[in-house]
C-alpha cells in the first residue's frame, strides 16, 4: 500500500504528506478519485477479458461459478445482472444453479423482493455475492450492450468505478 501512495503522490501536484494525512485537503479528493479510476479501469479490464464474446447464459454460468452459490447470492447476482426480470425468472435462475435447494414460493418471492437493485447499491449487493461489484455491473452492462469495447465499459462505468470505492 505504501508503494501505490508513492506512486499517486508522484503523479499528482501538490499531493504531498498534508493531502495524504488531512482528511479535509482537497488535494486528498482528487488522489482518491484518481486512485479509485485507475484501479476500476484495472478491474473493469480483467472482467472485460473475461466475459468478452460470452453469450448471456455463459456470462451467468461464469459469474455464478466465481462464488460459491447460495439462494442469497444467487438472488442478489440475478437482479443485479436483470433487474426488470421477474420473480418466475428469478425462481427458474435459482433452480437451475441450485436443483437441490428447497425453496417454496414464498421464500423465492422473498429473495425476489429482498434482493433488488433498488434495496441495495452497487457495493453492497458484491458484497452480498461476495464478487467484485464492478464484476456484477459488466454483466448487466453486457446484457443491453454485447458489442460494447473497453473503451465504451470504461466511459459507461466511470460513476460507478468511483462509487464502489466509498470513502
């Protein structure tokens, strides 16, 4: 850590020890912004790799099989990549990584209403996934803009690269 602080003090003017020690320099602002850019452009460049030329279905799988599957998760990763999908898709989603699970209807409409995208923002719905949260938003990103380049993911994402990194 110590070596990235050296680094982005280097880069910045006047981004001395006071910008790195005072919580109120505004300079502290902009090496964090900077900071949390680059690092998102980092991870949003590995994920690209990963899910590039991939169908939906098989960017679902590969999502699905980076954590370890839970009816929560599963729930969380489904509204974040669909949100406007309904609670019958979300049911079928479950079932078909979870064939075993004993799920009624009410606890599938619960998952449903509990795990929406508007309950729970960006960050912590990867925490909840336990996926990186860039991870679950190239997915969805993915899902309305398949042809989309690095270049147009790195324009598109740049709000939320930026806020998965609350200070």
């Amino acid at each position: 850590m110590r070596d990235i602080s050296r680094y982005f003090q280097h880069q910045l003017p006047n981004a001395g020890a006071e910008a790195l020690t005072n919580p109120d320099s505004p300079q502290r602002q902009i090496y964090l912004r900077r900071f949390a850019d680059r690092e998102g452009k980092l991870f949003m460049g590995r994920f690209y790799a990963k899910y590039k030329g991939k169908t939906d279905q098989e960017r679902e799988a590969i999502l699905v099989q980076s954590t370890r599957a839970t009816p929560v998760r599963l729930a969380t990763i489904y509204r974040s990549i669909d949100p406007e999908a309904g609670p019958g898709k979300l049911a079928a989603f479950i079932r078909s990584y979870l064939p075993g699970a004993k799920l009624d209807e009410a606890e599938l409409t619960n998952l449903y209403e509990k795990y929406s995208v508007q309950r729970f923002d960006l960050a912590d719905r990867g925490y909840i996934a336990k996926l990186h949260p860039l991870e679950l938003w190239l997915v969805a990103f993915l899902r309305t803009h398949p042809q989309a380049t690095l270049a147009q993911v790195n324009e598109a994402s740049a709000d939320e690269r930026l806020s998965v990194y609350k200070w």
